[in-house]
C-alpha cells in the first residue's frame, strides 16, 4: 500500500544511527498506518540497528516497557492494546540522551454502530402513509469534513443494497418516492469512507411496524361530576397500539401523571380520570405506539374545568355564637369549609330552626350565603342551624350543627393546656364524663377570621398559623344530638419572636462612657430578653464586648482613650432569637466633664470666700480705726427722760461718731461747769414755734483772733436723785444726773429751746460699744 510505504519511508532514517556498526537495512514493519477503532496493534522493529536502551512514547506518553518484548535475537515488538485514539504519534527516544530517535502517525478509523431508524409521516395532520426514512446511527470519531457516510438499503423485492441518502453527520434522513413501498422488512448498512480508508456497519433489519411512527392522536375531554372522559382518534386504525395519557393542573399545582392504556385494533381509544380535584382546570394530552415502534407526538392539549365532585363536599359546619343583647337574641356565625369559587352553579343555603330577625323585626328562616360564612340570628332558645349545598338546584351535601339554649346545662371539657412547639401549637384536655362523639377545636388570631377542625382524641396539633402571633383557642365537645359548652385555653404564640427594638443613649466623659438602653415597641410575642451585650470598639479595633443580664439597662464602659471616636451598638438576646440596636458613634472627651465642674464649683467658692474676707479686713479695719471706749475710764450718767422737753430727741442715730456730742464722754474727774450737758435739746419744732434765737459762735474779725467759746453751765445733781444699782465691782463709775433748770447753749446743738423750764425726773444710761456700731446720733 502506499500508505505502508511512506511509513517505511519515515524508519529509512534509522539505520544512520546503526552506520557502522551492521550494514543490512533497520525496518519498522506494521501491519496497517490504520487501524479500526477499539483493536489492538503490534509494531515490529528490528532490536540490532537501535542503541541498547529506548522507549517509547505515545503522544508524548511513555509506553510502559512491559508492552515491548522480543520476538527473537534481531526484532522486537510493541504492543499497544484497545487503541481509541483518533490520530496519535508513536516515537521512540534513546534512554541515555532522551533523543528522538524516529516515529510514525497512526490513524484510527471505526464503523458505524447502533443503527435505529424511523418510518413516518412529515405532516401529522393527515393520516395518510409514512414518507421520511430517518436513520442515525454512533460512531466514537468526531464527524469531520474528510469522513462522508451513506446509508445502503436492501429489501425483500430488492435484495441489493442501494445508496438512498449520504451525510457528514451522524444521521440522515430519506424521503420516500410515491413508487415505492415499505412493506416488507428493510435491511440498512452505514458507509464511512475517507480519503484513506472505508469502513460499513453490520447490516441491521428493520420491520416497517417497528419502526412506524404514527401520527398523533386527536383528543377530546369531558368532565363529569364523578369522572373526566378522555377520548381520542388515532391512525393505524386496523393495529392494536399502546397509549399514554398524561394530565395534571393547568397552573403547574401538581405534577403531571402518567396513565398507560392499550387500544385494541379497529378501534379508538379513551379513558376515564377519576383522580382529580373539583373545580380545577386540567390539561391533557395523550400519545400512542405500535408495539415496539417509537412513541408517536404529543397530541394538542386541552384544558377543561373539572366539575364538583359529591365526595369532595365536607362543609365541616360549626359555628361562633355572640352574647345576647338585651332583647336576649344572638348573633351566630355559621362557618363551613369554602366551596371553590370556580365551581360554577354551587351556591349555599343557610337555614335555622326558628329563626327570629329582631334586629330588623321580622323572621327570616332562610339565607344564601355564598362564601365560607354567614350571620344569622337566634333568641335564647335552642336552635340547629342546617347548611345545604346545591349544585343546578340538586341537593349535594346537608350538614347542621346545634346551638344550646340561654343557661342551658350541657358538659364541657376540663384541664386544657396548649403549647408551642417548632412553630405548630399542641393542645390537649381532659374529656368530660359524659361519653363524647368529637371534639370541635377552633382558633383564631385577632377574632376576624376562625379556624376549625374535628378530632376524636384528646389531643391535636393546630398547623400553618402565622408566625409570632397570638392565638385564642377554644374546645368544645361534640354528642350525637348537641354540642357541649366550649372551653378556652390561655392566648398562646405560635411562637416567639426576638425581642422588641434596642435604643441606646451615650454619655461619654474623658476615659469613661455611660450605654444607657431601653427596649421599646414590644409585640404580643416578643421573646422575653435573657441578657445584654454591649460592642464597642474604636475604628482600628478590636472590637470589645460586655454581656450584663436583662434587669440591667445601663452599663459603664472603663478604661477608654481620650479624645477617640468610638462606635457602640447592644443586641438584646432571646432564646428565640437577637435584635441589635443601631450603631452610635460617640468621642471621649479631654477632661473629665465633673472635674471641670468641681473646679469651677471650688473657685467659685475660693473667690467668694476671697471677697467676704475682703470684707471682713475692710470692715475690720474701720472697726479698729473707731475710738472705743475704757469701761475702766467711763461713768454711768442719767440720761433725761424724753418727755424733759417738748420736741427734743433724748436719742438719735448718728452716722459719724466724731460729728456726735455722744462721742465725748466724760469721767467725774474732767467734769465742770464748762462741759456741755449730755441732755442737749434737739428741737424739732417749726422756727415759728421757737420763742429764742439761736446764738451762732463768734465769728474771728481777723486772723489770729482766737474764737471765744461759749461755756455751758451744768448744775449740780440733785441731792434726792437715786442712782443705778451697780455691782461693787462694775467698772462703770456712777454720775449724778443734773437738773436743766436754765437754757444752754452749745456749740454741737446750735437749736435749744428756752421757752419754758421744766424738771424731769432723771434717766439711768449706759454709755456701750454697740452705740457706736449702730451710728447713733443725739
């Protein structure tokens, strides 16, 4: 072949590595450059013109040398099992230097293999005879451009094989001609052929009933009350075939199912579905085969309404009753399981027996409602209200319940307990004595809309409840004839929820920080509050935490940078879960905020004191500058009494000391008829009253003439005068008081009175310091 000698041309080379050393000619022989797909391959080479130790490497991977023996003293063989390589490179490298010593291009060809074929029709609406013949086929190498395939028919009345379509891909399809017939069994044959080689699949036969796709079925559906009809029309009429009708809710609510069904032959096909839900749009679809022949298309959908099914009418009345107004009537709410509102021509009638309308003052004894509840109206006696389903004005279902007169009798369960548990509440209670055909277990949340359900036990779960709520649960026991008083279990959650929202408040000081928190907007479900934690941190980290228990709302935070910004946040923990409050950023401050204020308190105080005793020194200093008198050098006088003269003041405040006649007191030594009396008159009188003028001191004619003073004449104290009780050792020194029996004049009181002369009885006085503090003035 020409192929084997370009690939001894490449191994011509490898004898000039041998030169020298043997002088006949190194082969390389193999069998075939191609090999089939999947088989295994030898190559022989001549052991004597190659150095001692080689190997060999396919597409750069190394051969194990256990896949290289030899076959005697001059040849040796490699052996490459389950050869699956398209196209791959085989060289051999001497093991001392590594180098590429020579190599070929081994290329791998397969046939084709499991051939399936399809007898059908390109139009599916008409039913006329099939006129495609679509065949495909595997083939482990990658289609390309250089492989071309044919597919090769024989029949019965044409036994050799004939070309009827060619591909690059892995199938083909081949219109029939009108002029021929595919009758009788077909025998198909798959060419590939390249450029170099050519290789046919095992030829395969074919029945044209195996391989006949029909045509698609066309459907029909009608729903009844108790069934859905599925019918269908299908070709091949004279052929039993296998069908499958699959359905399921137009919405996707349910998954699509399967049902298989056998149509025997000269006949259609059709089936009843009795497993659906009423009032429910269903679509259908169905698909039929010869036996052993491939499935023909889905037919058209259709979609249909189902109808309401009798057994799936369970109203499950029950009923709330209101207290009664003061008229006694009450309000019942009659409850049932709501009929879907698709079913159409369903409509529900509620009816109690008596019933008496008073609010609006007239009987109704019948109601149509046409939801899931409806209001009617009782008086205090017993009543039963009855619901009556109709569909097209026929009666489907009837169902009553009772309702117990005012202050009528009747048991009730006792000891019931609720609890939440994952999300679900259980309830359970004690029956009562008497012997109970059910239980009617209701709830609701927030009193608008009821729940109900039926159980037998004494127990029961109560499921799809909204999260976090609360619940009202009541109980009451069901007996052939009458209905028990119900009980209520406490308001119950569902379950808890995390606790309520966390607002914080910071007050931060120099190395401290007050986290002051409150939770507030707590729902009915909040969890209870196990313990605070409080994060902070600065914006380099790390972040610190403090976990203080629920009693606590505030916490110190220590040991604090100054003049830092810090960010805190509390979460609140539950066991049912956490809320985090929002993140508050706060700055330290430089000083302490009550260090500031004790100084500024402390210097206040400093100052104030500074100034009082300020004060006290100036006021002290004037003190001690005032002339205080020696007790030891002072007298006891008697001081005329006030009435001694009309208008005179025997006392009055002076403001300066060295400007009173009362600074001048006098001992009984320095006294002589020149001292002034201490009984000087001040007049107050008007000038018109005065009966003398007033004697001004002379006044000098020119300077150095001395000013004549004016004595005053004191006279002698009288003798029957009885003067203060002293104590022997009083420092004070006793004065006899004297008599004014004439007018004075002096030159401290220019005002003196002369108009008449009268004795006063004389007046005790002690001359003491506080006179002086006061500012007293005569």
């Amino acid at each position: 072949m020409k192929e084997m000698s370009l690939l001894l041309a490449l191994f011509v080379l490898a004898p000039s590595i041998c030169k020298g050393l043997h002088e006949n000619t190194c082969n390389v022989v193999l069998k075939d450059q191609y090999i089939e797909w999947g088989s295994d391959l030898d190559v022989v080479y001549p052991s004597s013109c190659v150095p001692r130790k080689i190997f060999w490497t396919l597409n750069n991977r190394r051969v194990g040398e256990s896949q290289s023996r030899s076959v005697n003293s001059t040849h040796a063989v490699l052996s490459l099992r389950n050869f699956t390589h398209q196209s791959a490179i085989l060289e051999w490298h001497s093991a001392d230097t590594l180098q590429v010593l020579g190599g070929t291009t081994i290329t791998a060809y397969s046939k084709p293999g499991k051939i399936s074929c399809i007898l059908y029709r390109k139009n599916q609406s008409d039913e006329l005879s099939a006129n495609l013949f679509n065949c495909s086929w595997e083939d482990p190498i990658k289609p390309s451009a250089q492989i071309h395939y044919s597919v090769l028919i024989a029949t019965s009345s044409n036994p050799s094989p004939s070309e009827v379509c060619e591909s690059k891909s892995k199938y083909c399809i081949w219109t029939i001609s009108n002029g021929m017939s595919l009758l009788d069994s077909v025998t198909v044959t798959v060419r590939a052929k390249a450029a170099a080689w050519e290789a046919c699949s095992d030829p395969r036969a074919f029945f044209p009933d195996h391989i006949r796709k029909m045509i698609r079925p066309k459907l029909t559906v009608t729903p009844f009350p108790d069934h859905v009809l599925v019918e269908w029309l299908r070709a091949s009429f004279s052929k039993e075939c296998r069908c499958e009708v699959s359905y399921g809710k137009a919405d996707g609510g349910r998954l699509t199912e399967l049902r298989p069904n056998t149509t025997p032959e000269r006949s259609h096909g059709k089936m009843q579905i009795e497993k659906w839900d009423s009032c429910s749009n269903y679509t259908f679809s169905v698909r039929c085969a010869l036996h052993e022949a491939p499935w023909s298309d889905w037919s058209d959908k259709k979609t249909v309404l189902t109808k309401l099914k009798k057994r799936d009418v369970k109203p499950l009345l029950w009923r709330k009753l209101s207290e009664p107004n003061e008229d006694g009537v009450r309000k019942v709410r009659a409850m049932w399981t709501e009929i879907a509102s698709t079913c159409p021509d369903t409509f529900t009638s509620i009816k109690a027996a008596p019933i008496q309308e008073r609010a609006v003052g007239a009987d109704r004894k019948e109601a149509s409602c046409g939801s899931s509840t409806c209001d009617v109206y009782v008086n205090q006696d017993a009543h039963r209200i009855i619901l009556a389903v109709l569909r097209d004005e026929t009666l489907l279902v009837e169902d009553s319940v009772y309702v117990p007169a005012i202050g009528e009798s009747l048991p009730r369960v006792t000891n019931i307990q609720a609890a939440t548990l994952g999300g679900v509440i259980l309830v359970s209670w004690n029956a009562p004595i008497e012997p109970v055909a059910a239980y009617m277990v209701d709830w609701t949340h927030g009193g608008d809309r009821y729940y109900w359900k039926e159980s037998r036990h004494t127990n029961t779960t109560l499921c799809d409840l909204l999260d976090k709520q609360p619940y009202n649960i009541t109980v009451t026991p069901l007996f052939v004839d009458k209905t028990g008083h119900g009980a209520r279990a406490l308001q119950i959650c569902s379950r808890a929820g995390d606790p309520g929202n966390v607002a914080i408040q910071v007050e931060a000081k120099d190395k401290s920080a007050l986290v002051r928190w409150t939770v507030s907007s707590r729902a009915a479900c909040s969890g209870a509050v196990v313990n605070y934690t409080v994060f902070y941190s600065t914006q380099e980290g790390p972040q610190l935490n403090i976990t203080v228990d629920e009693t606590e709302q505030f916490i110190l935070l220590k040991d604090l940078h100054r003049e830092t910004q810090y960010s805190v946040h509390v979460e609140a923990a539950a066991l049912t879960g956490t809320t985090r409050s929002r993140e508050t950023l706060f700055y330290t401050k430089r000083f302490d905020p009550e260090l500031i204020t004790v100084v500024s308190v402390s210097g206040s105080i400093a100052l104030l004191a500074l100034l009082l005793s300020s004060c006290i020194a100036v006021q002290w200093k004037k003190f001690k500058k005032k002339p205080v008198p020696n007790p030891a050098l002072s007298s006891v006088v008697f001081w005329p009494a006030a009435s001694h003269h009309e208008g005179t003041c025997p006392f009055q405040p002076f403001s300066n000391p060295s400007e009173s006649i009362c600074d001048a007191v006098y001992t009984s030594e320095a006294q002589s008829p020149s001292t002034s009396s201490l009984a000087a008159r001040c007049d107050s009188n008007p000038a018109g009253d005065r009966t003398e003028e007033h004697v001004d001191p002379p006044t000098p004619t020119a300077p150095g003439d001395p000013v004549k003073s004016i004595e005053t004449q004191h006279p002698s104290p009288r003798e029957d005068s009885t003067g203060p009780l002293l104590p022997e050792n009083s420092p004070y020194r006793r004065q006899t008081p004297v008599e004014s029996s004439a007018p004075r004049s002096s030159k401290q009181c220019k005002r003196v009175s002369v108009k008449e002369t009268r004795k006063i009885a004389p007046v005790t006085v002690y001359v003491t310091l506080d006179m002086f503090e006061q500012g007293q003035d005569c």
